[in-house]
C-alpha cells in the first residue's frame, strides 16, 4: 500500500445492513462521519427521516438500520426533505473535498510532508460513541475536529472498548452504581480498515508468551480518520479479549497492556495502513510505550544505532501533560514493566534497564516506580501544558527531571486548552451568531476583533435566546429524575410533582465535572444554613444542578456523590439542588447551553486547564470560578466572576496532587469567598430588571464573556497554537 503523504485516505469495509434508494444514498457516507454532530443541518436531516427514532438513537447508522424500505416512499415525494437532503450533501462533499481551501492549505502551501499521528487513551465524539470518560477524551476529540476544520493532515489513534466506560445510576440512597452495557460496533458509526486487499486490518503486539492481536477500526471525524483498535476478536484468547473491554480498567496489570496495545498496536495500525507520520503527538503519558516500539523500528527495521534512533524518534515527537494529579501521571511497578520488555530488548539491542531508565522519575518525585510521563519527557523534543498557570505548576515538578535528560524539551511550555465551538453551541445561541457574524462563523474563531459585532445583539434577543436553551436544559433535567425516580419506586404522585422541578425563572447554577475530591463539588454546600437561606429566598430565589462520575475505584468521590443526593431529597433543599445521574456528553451539552453560573471551584493549582467553562461562556453563561487552569488568562473582572485571589508561588510549589493534605483553613476562606459573591454580586446582578425584564448588568457580563472568551479559547485557536509552536515551529 503507498504511503499516505498528507491526509490519509483510508479504505474502510460496510459492516452495516443498510438499505437506501438511490435518490438519497450519501445518507450512508453522511451517517458514517461524525461532521454531523457538528453539523446541525446534518442533525437535522436525519431529525426528518423518523423524528421518533432518531430522538431515541441520536445514531444515524442505527437510524438507517431500522428503516423500512416502505418508509422511504413518502420522503422521496417531499420537495422540502429533497431539498434538504441535497443542501446538507452538498455542504458536506465541499467540506471533505481534498482539494477544498483550508486554513492550513493557504498557510503552508508547500507542505508535503506525512500526517500528525495524535495518540490519545480516549475520544469524546459524541455520546453515541462512548470511548470517553471525560475532559481528556472531550478535549482530544475537539482537538481532532478542529484539526479537521482547519485541514490539518492529521489522524488519530485510540482504543475500542467493547464495554466503553462506565454508565451511572444512583440508587435511593444516593450511592453510585455502575453498569458496562455491551456495545455492538456494527450498529455504530464504524467501520474496519481494509488492507489493499481488502481485508479486515488485524495488528500484532508481543506480551509475554504471546501475541495479542488487535483489529483496527475507522470513526471519520470530517476529514480526519481515527483508528481505534480493538482486541474483542476470534484470533485471541479468551484471556486477552478482554484487555480492550473498559476504559480506565481498575487492575494494574490489564492498564499497562492496555497502554501497550494503544502505543504499540498504534504505531503498527499505522504502518499496515501505510501512514508514516511527520510528527507524533501523544496526549498525556497513557500512549508512551509508542516510544519503545518507534525506537525497535528505528534500529531493527532503519539500521539506526540505539542513540540516533533516540534521538530520531525524539526529534518527532511531541507531548502534552494534562494534569499534576498522580492519577494523570501513570506509573507501574518497575518489576511488573520489566516482564513486559522482552520484544523491545531483543529488538533494540538495548537492555531492560536502558528502557527502565527512561521512564525514571525519581529525581523529580522521588518515587521508584516506572513513570509514564517521565518516559513522553525523555523521548520527546517539546512539552506543552494545557494553560499558562499549568505550565507553571508542571515545570516546578518536573524541572529536576528536565534538568537532567539527554535529550527532550528544556521546559514546558503552554497551549491553553479550547474547544470546539460548533460541537458545544446551543441551536438559538447559534442563530444569533449566524445573524451577527455571518454563515462562516466558524472561520471567525482565529480572528478575535469580528467578535466584537456580538456586543450590538439587542439585549432582549439574547435573553429570549437564553431562556430557550434554559427551558430545554429544565425539560432534561426533569425528563432525566422522573426517569431515575421511576427505578427508585416512587409513587405516581411523586412522579407527577417532578414537574415542578427546575425553575425556569431562578439563578441556575451548573456543577458538572469528574467527582475527584480536589474539585470540590461540595464548597457550595460546606455551610447549609447559608445555602438555605439562599435557597429558600422567594425574591431571589436559585438552584443548583450537579452531575458527574466518580471512578469505580474512588470511593471519597462516591461519598461526595451520595451527601449531594442525599441533601436534593432533604426537606427545603428538595427541588432547589439536583443531582443528574450519567454525565455524558449530552447532558453537558444541554448543561452549558441553559445554566446561568457556571461554577468551578477546584483546590488550586490542581486544575489543569478545565473546558467546561469555556462551553458555558460560548453559550453566554457566566464563570464563577477559582483562579485555577485556564480562568486566569480569560477573567477580566468584566466577563465573569473570581472566587478570591489567584496562586501564590507557595501555591504554586505543592502542584504535586496531595490533594488529600489537611486543606479545611483554604477550602473554608474560598467557601466564605463564594457565598458573599454570590449574594453581593451574583444574585443582585441577575435580579435587577429594568421595566422590560431584562437584567441589563447581567446581558452585558454575557456579551462580554461571548465577546472575550470563544475565539480565545476555542480549538481552532488551540490546533493553530500546537502546529505554529509543536509541530512545525
């Protein structure tokens, strides 16, 4: 198979039984791109084959599966479904023309070179795809959306988990319950990579007595092509099936295999398909291993000597750190990882202690285990943080180690995280951007004065579009506790007084994230006599909607999880706090598009950046938020809200993620921070009217934030930063 020299074109096998007159088949390319979920023309036109199911699925290709021929006859006879048909397939063959003017066709017109190879443990498409958990997964796939709007050649490796992560319920008692459902890939927008001879893509990965064989699977991502590789086949045993089953797998051992089949299986998924990349990103340290099998490559296959091939490999390679938190940063009992080293010694020449000794980490943390972001460090030319403040705190922890390498970035230097704004924007959000900034938007995010136009939209037209998008989050959220009270035996007549959930006219503050104790989802709630005097205020009155996970394995965040629950159902608090169960990429859509506060109160520096805010402003939402990751470059008294003062150096010091160090003194001083903003600022800004009942104060703190904060912290922004300062400085 030829290499592929800019954006790979991959040749992909139909899995699916589909069946589509010929009059509308680009449904079936259409269906196996996830372009429309971000296109919502795209969405919709799916929306007007069967409104029913599509509601249901929110798939297309298992919408198209459970058509029936018969149903087809009206919508072919409808001039208004053709023509929509026709207009959406158009938009999308001029998107994914190869030869379309992109922004990165006109600025590096001579480029020729192969694709960027952006590894990440997981994705978060959309949440019809459920190989996320996260942040990291939402912000990875953003990053590959936008390196496909910008026409970035550029392919992404991850892992297919046949279980994905964990689904939550909460039981009556508040606790955390987790079911894996059991995922059939035929029925979602997939496809396995075909060979030249078109044959399913199978790659090999040497463990112990054994090779693991993986399939490689294509998500399209507009015209970027993701791989996803998966170890749920025949050709293995039934002890290795598994190893691709779930994401963030608690044991040990199954997280280090997995980890090698992602870096290892990856770089050889690549190569069967003839990509040979230009520069390999890895995001976060899960994927290092990549490293181990690119040096085997280099010598074994290049003829290369052990340090020029290090040198080879570091020299196209690059590295992003997401997090200070020990969890973030994989480590492994070096004895467990030298049981594994056995193909990469052989194959190398090197010996088990010269791999071992590039993922020591000791100098910088003083622990002995093998270190997966030490080993992305030392094999890798540049490393980026997610924020400036992050570049701060990672460089005071890794700055020993820094100092000491042979070869590798110097320091780490920072790309604020973004996100991709047309994935996250709220359908009336959305028109008013069309109206004031034109139908190319988008193509705005990298110019930061045409957003100024935003701040002529009449007050009353933004405040009608953000009670639209609020009345939607209200009907999801009491869609979403009628269907959990339901499992939990509740009466008809309790069912019934679900309707007056969530009010439609009050402060609506929106806490949603991972429920690590660091990010303090309980700061609101640490004094109840004055969140229920809050609460309970029939002039000013506010609630709050919580949802998150908490690991399987961390139980301090299950317990933050059930004292929330348990106080939504306690007396004056119920229906004025909410805890939706199963966070997902749908729920924080409906999330960011309807609450009034966003509220991020992480125990400084241990956020790295954080992009839910940044969804929230794009929305026209307000940030009340602790000076931590990203807030501190966007804050300017004007757009948002601090709670207290930024990190001082001492703050700065103890990045290192002891988050369980005796912190009550700091959380109490930011807790009395934030209720007296809250009631000096927040309330009297949201409540003051003028005789039309139009908050002026807040609008204009909306606009702001819309004006100031999506085009700098969007991912069109963000990819530019890591192609003009990462990938091709």
């Amino acid at each position: 198979m030829p290499v592929s020299r800019t954006c790979p074109q991959l040749h992909c096998l139909p899995v699916a039984d589909i069946e589509l007159p010929r009059p509308v088949e680009k449904l079936y390319d259409l269906a196996y791109n996830f372009w429309w979920s971000w296109n919502q023309q795209a969405r919709a036109l799916f929306g007007e084959i069967d409104r029913w199911r599509w509601e249901y699925y929110k798939n297309p290709v298992q919408l198209l599966i459970n058509i029936e021929p018969t149903h087809w006859d009206a919508l072919l006879e409808s001039e208004t479904f053709m023509a929509t048909y026709a207009g959406v397939v158009r938009e999308f063959e001029s998107y994914v023309d190869p030869a379309a003017a992109t922004w990165f066709s006109q600025r590096f017109p001579d480029f020729n070179a192969g694709p960027v190879a952006y590894f990440s443990m997981e994705f978060g498409l959309h949440q019809s795809l459920a190989v996320y958990s996260g942040g990291l997964g939402v912000l990875a796939g953003d990053h590959a959306k936008s390196a496909s709007d910008l026409g970035l050649p550029f392919v992404a490796v991850g892992l297919l988990y046949r279980h994905g992560y964990f689904r939550q319920t909460v039981d009556s008692d508040g606790r955390q319950q987790h079911t894996y459902p059991d995922y059939d890939f035929t029925r979602l927008p997939l496809r396995p990579a075909a060979n030249r001879m078109g044959r399913p893509v199978v790659v090999s990965v040497p463990l112990p007595g054994r090779d693991v064989h993986a399939r490689v699977w294509v998500a399209e991502v507009g015209r970027v092509p993701l791989l996803l590789l998966d170890t749920d086949i025949q050709q293995n045993d039934p002890a290795d099936r598994p190893i691709t089953g779930q994401l963030y797998v608690s044991g040990r051992e199954m997280r280090l295999v997995q980890e090698l089949i992602l870096g290892v299986g990856g770089a050889r998924a690549l190569a069967a398909l003839g990509v040979e990349p230009s520069v390999w990103h890895l995001n976060e340290g899960h994927c290092a291993f990549l490293q181990f099998e690119r040096l085997r490559v280099a010598i074994e296959e290049g003829g290369v000597r052990g340090d020029e091939a290090r040198a080879q490999i570091t020299s196209s390679s690059v590295f992003t750190t997401h997090t200070p938190v020990p969890a973030g940063n994989e480590t492994f009992e070096t004895e467990l990882v030298r049981r594994y080293l056995g193909p990469w010694t052989m194959g190398t020449g090197l010996t088990a202690e010269e791999l071992l000794a590039m993922g020591d980490a000791s100098v910088a943390t003083a622990e002995e285990n093998f270190n997966l972001t030490a080993l992305a460090l030392s094999t890798c030319r540049s490393a980026n943080a997610v924020s400036q403040l992050n570049a701060e705190v990672t460089n005071r922890m890794w700055g020993p180690l820094l100092a000491e390498l042979p070869a590798g970035p110097e320091r780490i230097f920072g790309i604020t995280n973004g996100i991709h704004s047309p994935s996250w924007v709220g359908r009336e959000i959305r028109k008013l951007q069309l109206s004031w900034l034109g139908p190319k938007w988008t193509e705005l995010l990298l110019s930061e004065e045409a957003w100024q136009a935003l701040n002529e939209i009449p007050g009353a037209e933004l405040w009608q579009a953000h009670q639209a998008q609020k009345r939607r989050l209200g009907r999801f959220v009491r869609s979403r506790c009628r269907e959990q009270f339901a499992r939990h035996g509740r009466s008809p007549e309790e069912l019934r007084l679900v309707e007056r959930l969530f009010d439609d006219e009050a402060l609506t503050i929106g806490f949603a994230r991972r429920f690590a104790t660091y990010k303090r989802a309980n700061l609101i709630l640490s004094d109840l006599d004055r969140v229920r005097e809050l609460v309970v205020d029939p002039d000013r009155p506010l609630q709050i909607v919580f949802a998150g996970k908490a690991h399987p394995a961390d139980r301090k965040g299950q317990e933050l999880i059930q004292q929330i629950f348990s106080l939504s159902q306690a007396g004056e608090f119920q229906g004025r706090i909410v805890f939706l169960e199963d966070y997902d990429m749908l729920a924080g859509r409906r999330l960011v598009q309807g609450v009034d506060i966003w509220l991020n109160t992480p125990r400084r520096p241990m956020e790295a950046s954080g992009t839910s805010g940044q969804k929230a402003a794009l929305n026209g939402a307000l940030n009340v938020s602790i000076l931590d990751g990203w807030w501190p470059e966007a804050y300017d008294g004007e757009n948002g809200w601090a709670i207290g003062d930024g990190p001082d150096a001492e703050e700065l010091g103890k990045g290192n993620g002891h988050s369980d160090e005796d912190t009550s003194e700091a959380d109490q001083l930011d807790a009395d921070a934030l209720y007296t903003l809250i009631e000096d600022e927040v309330l009297p800004a949201f409540y003051e009217r003028d005789e039309n009942g139009l908050p002026l104060a807040w609008l204009a703190r909306m606009k702001r934030a819309m004006v100031t904060i999506t085009p700098r912290f969007s991912s069109a922004r963000m990819v530019r930063d890591y192609i003009e300062k990462a990938y091709f400085p």
